[in-house]
C-alpha cells in the first residue's frame, strides 16, 4: 500500500524566510509519480509540480524548488523568501499506475494529511 | 484555458436526502476522479473513470454512485446523505493513461453541507 508523511502539522515562518516542507513517501512499484498541490483559504487545489520515480533532478521554477531524493523516499519542497501569499495547506501525493485487464487505468492519488503554512507579514 | 467545472458550488441538504453532484472534466480528457475532503483533512479518493468505464474504487460508500456520461461528464450519486458526509467534493480530469502519471487538474469542487 501506499503511504505519504508530511510531518509538519503547521509551519508559521515570517516573510521573505526561506521554508522547506517535508514529504516522505512508501511505495512498492518502482514506477510512481510524486506530486505537490497548494490549498489556499478559497479551497481550490492548485497543481505545483509532478515528478516521476525515474526523474530525480531537483528542479527550480521562480522562488519554488523541490528536492527528489529516491534514497530516502523523500520529496521535500522549498519556499525562498516566502510572501504572505503564500499562506496555504500544502499537500504532497503520490500516485501508481494501477492498469486493469480491461485496459482501464487509473491513477488515483494518495495525499499527505498536509502541512498548513503560514507566512506572517 | 478551459479548466474543470463542477456543479453545484454549494449545496445544503437535509439527512436522509439525496444529492447530485456533476463535474464536467477539461475538453478531450478522457479520465475523472472523485475525491472527499472532509473538514480539515485531505482528499480522499471516491472512484475514478476512464472511457466511461469504472476504473478504480476507493473508499466510497454504498450509499453513493456515479458514472461517466458519453460526454465524458461524471455524476456523483449520494442518497441517504448523514451528517458525516458534509465535506468538499473535488472531481479531476486528466488525459487518461497517455503520457503516464495522469497529471490530474482538479475542479473548485462542491461544498456539500449536511443538516
């Protein structure tokens, strides 16, 4: 089965602070797919990033940035100089491919309880 | 871009009703998700469907059904509604098995309020 940690119940951090949220994962198949969603305040889930079980290049995209560490099962992910902006539940998943025999695929995901962040100005 | 759509943004139900959720998925993504979001928890997965044929289960309850039309829009079915079922409704699409990882774009989802 699979399982994904965040440990981090609540950060509260000050703006412009740098903050890492953490995720660990537990998988069985060596084809996953790890990702991160933002929940603001107004509810909606926000796509942040996908990275598959074969791609483990850290990757940067403006003040976001992610670290994919396949030995340590973990996926964390950094905010520089946080805004009040970006005041949220962060929650990361993780998701396998699950192929029946009729052909139908699905590619249910498995969140974090979520890390509630909050950037005081 | 044209993105998920879910109605109705809100809904307010008495116990034992029953409620219609519809979710019309990103045009030419052939796969939809169901998830609940109870108060102060994550999503969890309901059901999915891919090429109108269920697809995945999860923890759904016999109370609840839905399917997917030929249209590719998805209903959720929930009768007999308890209290413990007021949570947000999310649907997703996604473009199915093409392209692996089925990156899945969530609608705003339904805020459902049992009385």
């Amino acid at each position: 089965a699979q399982k994904v940690t965040q440990a981090q119940t609540e950060i509260s951090v000050v703006e412009k602070e740098d903050v890492t949220l953490d995720c660990v994962y537990e998988t069985r198949d060596t084809t996953y797919y790890l990702f991160w969603y933002k929940q603001p305040p107004s509810g909606e889930l926000v796509f942040l990033i996908r990275r598959n079980s074969f791609d483990e290049q850290n990757e940067i995209s403006g003040r976001y940035s992610w670290n994919f560490q396949k030995s340590t099962s973990s996926f964390n992910f950094t905010i520089t100089a946080s805004q009040v902006v970006d005041s949220a539940v962060y929650f990361c998943a993780l998701s396998e491919a699950l192929i029946e025999d009729s052909g139908a695929g699905s590619y249910q995901l498995t969140f974090g309880k979520g890390t509630k962040l909050s950037v005081i100005p | 871009a044209a993105g998920v759509i879910q109605s109705p943004r809100h809904l307010i139900k008495e116990k034992r009703e029953t409620a219609t959720l519809k979710c019309y998925p990103i045009p030419r993504h052939d796969t939809v998700y169901w998830y609940q979001q109870g108060p102060g928890q994550d999503p969890q997965f309901l059901i999915s469907f891919y090429e109108k044929m269920q697809s995945d289960k999860g923890s759904i309850p016999d109370r609840f059904s839905a399917q997917q039309f030929s249209d590719y829009h998805s209903e959720l079915n929930m009768s007999s509604l308890e209290l413990g079922d007021s949570a947000l409704y999310f649907c997703a699409s996604s473009s199915g098995l093409a392209g692996g990882g089925g990156e899945q774009f969530f609608g705003p989802g339904t805020r459902l309020t049992v009385l």
